[in-house]
C-alpha cells in the first residue's frame, strides 16, 4: 500500500506539479487551504503532511498546531515547503507542533523525495 501525503499549497499550479510528480510514488491528497486540510485529515488517515507556509486565513505554522492539538495520532512527519521562512515562526513549528523539516522553494525532486521517505521511518 502507497504512504499518503497531504499536500497543502495556496497555489494551484504547486498542487498540481507536486501531485504529477509524486504521485506514481505515494498516494497524494490536496487541499488547497488549512481549513481543506483539517476537513480531508477529519477523513483520510495520512501519513506525512506538507504544507506551504504563507497562505490566506491559515499560515503553515498555524496549521500544525491545528494539526497538533487535534490530530495527535497522526505521526509527526511534519514538511513546510516554501519560498519564505518567518524565522521564529519555524522554530516554534519545529519546538511545539512536530515540524519534522522546512524544505525551501524551488524543491528539487530528489531532495524531496528522500525527505518525505525519511519522514516515514518515523512511522511504526
């Protein structure tokens, strides 16, 4: 069985390169804001989120601890991917709200992918 990310962007063309170019390697989900995001993890189990971190209505860090606080079975296999880092934002996300890593924008493809299967050896 494929491990399933969650993907979070803003932008629906990072949605859509991200799903064309993961999805022969894991089960991809989209949702294209926080609150689509805590609606599809209410639903799918998941087994990594990745989020963007500046979005409208709910930042990348602000969706962890939603994630956090309401979802603590899911495993903390925690990505921010983006182009911008609000330095004490990330490391609150990394101290309080199992931010496992913040891979900057542009990703490379390979960095990614090893990231992301990094991030399930913390599965059991």
């Amino acid at each position: 069985m494929k491990r399933v990310i969650l993907y979070v962007d803003d932008e629906l063309s990072n949605l859509r390169i991200f799903k064309d170019t993961f999805r022969r390697d894991f089960d991809v989900l989209l949702a294209s804001s926080g609150a689509e995001a805590l609606e599809i993890l209410q639903n799918k189990r998941v087994d990594v989120v990745i989020t963007d971190q500046r979005m409208p209505g709910m930042s990348g860090v602000e969706l962890l601890a939603v994630v956090n606080s309401r979802f603590p079975s899911i495993p903390p296999n925690r990505v921010i991917l983006s182009g911008f880092a609000e330095d004490a934002d990330i490391k609150l996300a990394f101290d309080q709200y199992r931010l496992s890593r913040f891979i900057p924008k542009p990703w490379d493809y390979d960095v990614l992918k090893l990231e992301i299967i990094n991030a399930f050896s913390n599965i059991e």
